[in-house]
C-alpha cells in the first residue's frame, strides 16, 4: 500500500491506495488543516504525519493504518515535523526548530523520556540506518550519518559524520535502499537528462 496527501477537497489531507491503483480510501477525518505523511513504521500499524497548525506551524500525528481518530505526538510549538519510527519502534526522530534552526531530535516513541538534539549544525529528512544509526540532509547539500548505541536502555549518540558531500550540485531528497546503497533525488537543470543517481561504496 502506499500513503499519500491529495488535495482533491480542500488542504492536503491523507489517503491509502494499493500498489495496484485500487483501494483507494480517505484514512483519516479532515479538518481543515494541512496534512502530509512522514513514515509508515515497519510494522504496518501506524503512520506518523505533519500537521500545520495556526500557532505551531507543525505538530506530529499519528493514525493507525486501518484508519481511525488520530493522535497527537509531539507538539513543542517549535515548527516538529518529518517524523520517523526506528524499525523497532522504540524510538522517533523528527525535525524541530527549537534553537531557531532546523535541527534533528531523537526521543522515545511513547514520549516517556527527555529528547536528545543529533544535529551540530542544521539538520532535516531523518531516516532510520537499522537500529544502529541515523541518516539526515544538512546544509552545503551534505548527507550526515550519526551511530546510536544503546548503554542499560538509554540511547547513546555519536557525533554525526559526513557520508556524501555533493558540494554545489543540489540535493532534494534521498532513500536508503535494503541493500545499503543511497538513492539520492536531484533537481534537473535545463540540459540535465532525467536519471536517478545511486550511491554506492560510502562506507569506505
């Protein structure tokens, strides 16, 4: 399946369709406020989604994928977004402009625990690397790693370190592929062709 905002009657808002076209379904009430998905956790059950608000700019939800009433999950009132479930589910890491900037924080899934900052320098588009690191985009078009470990169940961070510096040629996005190679999303220029761009070999 795959989650998905369309703005078909009104602000974004979130739907489920098949991977074949079919199935198509609303999969949560709308109520006016801008919606897009940010993670599907890898057990199938919940996706996490930003929602703009008036006052926060953006808070972090989740619903269950079956549908259902949404649930509020993290709300600072500085901006949460881009949050992403680490495979076991224990943990989240999200996007928040606490300091001003956009910085990448870890903390526990079921919001019992203080949060811990991972960026050094502007951070965004966190993704999961297994249960053992952290990959997010930062400025200078540069995509950082970070290596957690966990010391008698609390999460430890390394200090983040570059794993791909494009320098000036832009970076919009990026996937980490199941086999460890990075599938990086670049703007065309004019005379670009349009071509898809695999990473491979970073780790050494």
């Amino acid at each position: 399946q795959i989650v998905f905002s369309a703005d078909a009657s009104g602000p974004p808002n979130l739907f489920v369709i098949g991977a074949d076209g079919n199935g198509l379904r609303e999969l949560a009430p709308h109520d006016g406020q801008v919606q897009y998905p940010s993670d599907w956790s890898s057990d199938g059950e919940t996706i996490l989604f930003d929602r703009s608000h008036p006052q926060n700019s953006n808070e972090i939800w989740a619903v269950d994928s079956a549908g259902g009433e949404p649930r509020l999950v993290v709300s600072s009132g500085h901006g949460d977004r881009m949050g992403a479930l680490s495979p076991d589910g224990r943990w989240l890491a999200y996007v928040s402009r606490a300091t001003g900037s956009p910085e990448i924080y870890i903390q526990p899934a079921d919001g019992e625990g203080r949060r811990l900052r991972v960026s050094v320098d502007v951070g965004w588009s966190p993704a999961w690397d297994g249960t053992t690191g952290l990959f997010f985009r930062t400025r200078g078009n540069k995509l950082m790693r970070v290596g957690l470990g966990l010391d008698r169940g609390q999460l430890e961070i390394g200090r983040p370190e570059t794993v791909i510096d494009l320098g000036d040629r832009d970076m919009s996005g990026f996937a980490l592929h199941p086999d460890g190679r990075i599938l990086v999303n670049r703007p065309l220029a004019a005379n670009d062709r349009d071509e898809v761009q695999v990473i491979v070999g970073w780790g050494g």
